[in-house]
C-alpha cells in the first residue's frame, strides 16, 4: 500500500506512522526524520536543512524531493510505503506524481489527520522526542516512565528546537499557506480519507484503528 499521511504539525502524523507502518508492513519515510538525522550527522544537506528547520520554514522544493526520489528507489519501497511530513507543497506533489509516474507506481490512498489548533498548540509545544531513537512522548498525555530517559532505547529525550511556542506558531502559519491546499488538491483525486480528532482527544489506538478502518485493511 502506497499512502500519505498528512495534517497540520502536531497532529500526530509521527505517532500514526509508527503504529501504521508496523500494521501495514511497510517503510516510514520521514522527511522531517530525514533532515533530522543529516544536521545530526553533520552532512551538508544535514547543515542546508537547519537554516529552514530552526525557524520552522520549508526547506526549498528541489532539495526535498531530490531526498524523497532517491528514497523511493530503494528496494524496500517496492511493496509499499508512507510518506510522513512530504508532500508539504503543491510543486512537490507535482514533483511526487512524476517519481512514481517514472517508478510505475501509483498512490492508494491520502490520510488526513484533522485536529484544531488549540490542541495542536498544546501538544506541540509538551512534545519530546528520544535524541536516539525517535521516540515520540509528551509531558501531560504520554510521559516517559523513565524520567528523562527513552524508554525503549534509555536515549535522552528533549524538546526539538522547532518545537517552542515562537516556532510552532510560525510552523502553523506555514501550514495553513502552504500545504493546506493539498487537502483540496487530493479530494479533486478522489484519493483523501479525513480522520477527525478535532478536540485532538481521541486516544492513539482510536485513532490507528479508524484509519485502518478507512483504508479497508480488515485490522480489528
Ligand atoms: P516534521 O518533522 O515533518 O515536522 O519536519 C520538521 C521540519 O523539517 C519542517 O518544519 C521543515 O523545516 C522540514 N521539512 C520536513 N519535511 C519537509 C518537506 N516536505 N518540505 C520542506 N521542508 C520539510
């Protein structure tokens, strides 16, 4: 199964994909993931990407979908995948159309995870992340049992530098101009499932049950 999985930062595209792509068998690939793993690395995509990522700007079309085509070559993505965080603008889904055109390949469905923007603020900015293994936690709804350590991995677990209030509320902003239109764009393909969690309450395990639901997959 080819899918995106789409919806305002916050919204839990992360969380979603994790519990998706084990469900599903299938590769995650994060763009954000991507980027956060070449500044860690130190590479210079890794260096290009911090300019835009600190501040929460998009990192330019052209370097993102290079990133994005050459993974969508590789060999595990034959069966499947999901795309988390890409596309984020309307040239890039232009961009993504002809990679699986060239790759004969097509997309099945398009997940958007709705959720309001009161409770996008307040899971943002209680956010934490695993700097070792990526694990998503939140200060109120999903705290680490182990303090400030991972719980899977014992890796530390800190507030991403894009997760402050400044720049969440400049990520939104992005959002709202530049890639909610895609919500518009895939309906006219007759390829979106919208997933409401409005009040952004519904449990983690509702959520994944309803957008196995919605993709027909027969999961209980
Ligand atoms: P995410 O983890 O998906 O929220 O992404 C974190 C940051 O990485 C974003 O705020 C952007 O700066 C950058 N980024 C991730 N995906 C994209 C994309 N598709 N296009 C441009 N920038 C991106």
């Amino acid at each position: 199964m080819r899918i995106i999985l789409m919806g305002p930062p916050g919204a839990g595209k992360g969380t979603q994909a994790e519990f998706l792509t084990q469900a599903l068998k299938i590769p995650h690939i994060s763009t954000g993931d991507m980027f956060r793993k070449a500044v860690k690395e130190g590479t210079s995509l890794g260096l290009e990407a911090k300019r835009y990522m600190d501040s929460g700007k998009l990192v330019p079309d052209t370097v993102t979908v290079g990133i994005v085509k050459e993974r969508l070559a590789e060999a595990d993505c034959q069966n499947g995948f999901l795309l988390d965080g890409f596309p984020r603008t309307i040239p890039q889904a232009d961009a993504l159309e002809n990679i699986l055109q060239e790759l004969g390949m097509n997309l099945d469905k398009v997940i958007n995870l709705e959720v309001g923007r009161e409770a996008i603020l307040k899971r943002l900015t209680g956010r934490r992340v695993c700097k070792s293994c990526g694990a998503i936690y939140h200060m109120l709804y999903h705290p680490s049992s182990q303090g400030n350590k991972c719980e899977l991995c014992s890796g530390e677990i800190y507030q991403r530098e894009d997760d402050t209030e400044a720049t969440v509320v400049n990520r939104l902003e992005v959002y709202e101009r530049q890639t909610a239109p895609l919500v518009e764009y895939y309906e006219k393909k007759g390829l979106l499932l919208n997933i409401l969690n409005t009040a952004g309450d519904e449990k983690v395990e509702t959520i994944t049950h309803n957008i196995l639901k919605a993709l027909g997959s027969g999961q209980k």
